[in-house]
C-alpha cells in the first residue's frame, strides 16, 4: 500500500500540468525544434550509415 502512495505523491507534479494550459515561454519553442533536428539527424547518420542515396 505505502508503493502505491509513493507513487502516487512522485507522479503528481508531472500529471498535474499535464492537463492545465501554460504559457510557453521564448526558449522553449527554441530547444524543441533544435532538438528534434539534432536527435533526426543522429539517427539518420545511424540506421543510413554506408548506404548511398541514388
């Protein structure tokens, strides 16, 4: 039971604003796309690594 409890009260902050509008602020609509394109082209260069494009 205490498990239960415990994991109720850790996942609380996480869920609670999950369902709430919040403002987005300047440098976060920068670090997503920034991201994204960082993690895209390491997985292009992984999974196409020795293929050529014809």
């Amino acid at each position: 039971m205490w498990l239960i409890i415990l994991l109720i009260l850790l996942l609380r902050p996480f869920i609670k604003g999950t369902f709430e509008y919040e403002k987005i602020t300047r440098k976060e609509m920068v670090i997503l796309p920034v991201y994204s394109l960082i993690m895209m082209l390491l997985s292009i260069d992984k999974d196409m690594n020795g293929q050529k494009f014809y």
